[in-house]
C-alpha cells in the first residue's frame, strides 16, 4: 500500500472529527455544527489531484459522500467496505 499524502491525512483528520461530532449528536448541547465540516472535506476533496496520483476509490467516496467508507478506505480497511447501490464497493 502507498503512503498518505499530506492532503489525504488532513481528510482522514476531518473525517475522524465530523465522525466523533455526529457520535455525540444525542447528547450535545448545544448541538455540533457540521458544516464547517462538510465544506472543509469539500475543499480538501477539490485539491486532491486525478487519477493515478488519487485512488479512484478514495475520489469516488468522497464525491458520493460516503464519509465512513472514505475514512475507512484511508485507514487501510478497504476490506471493510460494502458493496453500494451504485455497485462500487
């Protein structure tokens, strides 16, 4: 397995933060704000570049929105990975 770039660690960062937000979602008052989340994986996910030097996988996660696979897939559990209705695993 590769390396994770600089860019795909401050994704990994900001997946395992909006992850742990939504865990305390039932709990938290106030509730966490998760757009400053959203848009800051929307920035990151613009700068990664294309293919090869970006895994289609990981592009495709995270332009679907597919936030616990991406994060999983950067953890090097792409094992752990569903198949999705759009018959990506």
């Amino acid at each position: 397995m590769r390396g994770m770039t600089e860019l795909e660690a401050k994704i990994l960062e900001t997946l395992i933060e909006l992850e742990n937000a939504v865990a305390t979602m039932a709990s938290a008052q106030p509730k966490p704000n998760l757009l400053p989340l959203f848009s800051r994986l929307d920035e990151l996910s613009a700068q990664l570049p294309p293919p090869p030097q970006t895994d289609p996988s990981l592009l495709h996660y995270l332009q679907k929105k597919s936030y616990e696979k991406a994060r999983l897939f950067l953890e090097g559990r792409e094992a752990e990975n569903q198949q999705g209705n759009c018959r990506h695993v």
